[in-house]
C-alpha cells in the first residue's frame, strides 16, 4: 500500500460558516486552525495547503473564561527605542474583537510560508452579516459553548 500525497492542484477548498457566540476564544481558535490547515480532511499533508475558507461571525460576543478578561493583555513592539505597547483584552474586545480572533488563530497556525497563505483564508466580523453568500458557505457547530 503505498502513502497517499495531495497535490496542490487536486486540493477542492470549500467554504465554512462559525457561529462564535458564546465560545471560549481558545476553542473556537483550534477549530478554526484546523479547518485552515486542512486536518480535518482525510487528505491532509503536512508540506501542502490543503485547508479551507473560514468565515467566523459574532466576534464580539465570544467568551474569555476565568479572569482572562481583566488580566490577559495584547503585547507587541513597534520596533522603535521604547515602543513596547501593551492593550488589554476587555478594551480589545469591546473595540477590536475580530483581531482577538486573527491573533489567537495566528498562534496556532504554522510559522512558515504556508501557515501565512492559510491564514489570508480567514475572515472575521463582528455582526452576524458576512458577504460571501456567493460562495455558498456552510455552517459548522463547534463544541464548547457555555449555556
């Protein structure tokens, strides 16, 4: 029996739609990983892009557990003398929750080439409204809600 590899070619790419509401951030970003790396496909090769289109909605209703809220902050330098800029994650959610969301899947994807190309495949909004109907997108639950 011989090792099956995906060609980049032959790789179909479809397009799916989460629901983030009421899901912790972390969850939401390991499902959203794999769905652009591809390992939820049974042709899934570690050195091809075999991923899909994500289209997360309701970005700003998802959840940080425990008191991540108050405590956990958002680093990154600029590069100048003194530029180590600092924002928490409540003043990031209430004013920029679709970054969040790009930051935590980001962390998770590969920090190659390849893992930049699956990442332009993600896209986040806020509302529930997207503009990608065109693409037939279809819905995916991902586990780990809070009720």
């Amino acid at each position: 029996m011989k090792t099956f590899m995906a060609k980049p070619l032959e790789v179909e790419r479809k397009w799916y739609v989460i629901d983030a509401a009421g899901l912790p951030l972390g969850r939401l970003a390991t499902a959203v990983a794999d769905i652009l790396t591809g390992k939820n496909k049974t042709i899934y090769t570690p050195h091809v892009d075999t991923g899909d289109f994500v289209i997360v909605l309701n970005s700003d209703k998802i959840v940080l557990t425990g008191k991540k809220l108050e405590k956990k902050k958002l680093i990154w330098h600029t590069g100048y003398i003194g530029g180590l800029k600092q924002v928490g994650y409540d003043k990031l959610m209430a004013e920029n929750s679709p970054k969040a969301v790009e930051k935590a899947v980001k962390g998770m994807l590969p920090k190659t080439s390849l893992g930049r190309k699956q990442f332009t495949r993600l896209h986040v909004y806020k509302g529930a409204e997207h503009n990608h109907e065109a693409q037939k997108p279809e819905l995916i639950v991902v586990k780990g809600a809070r009720v």
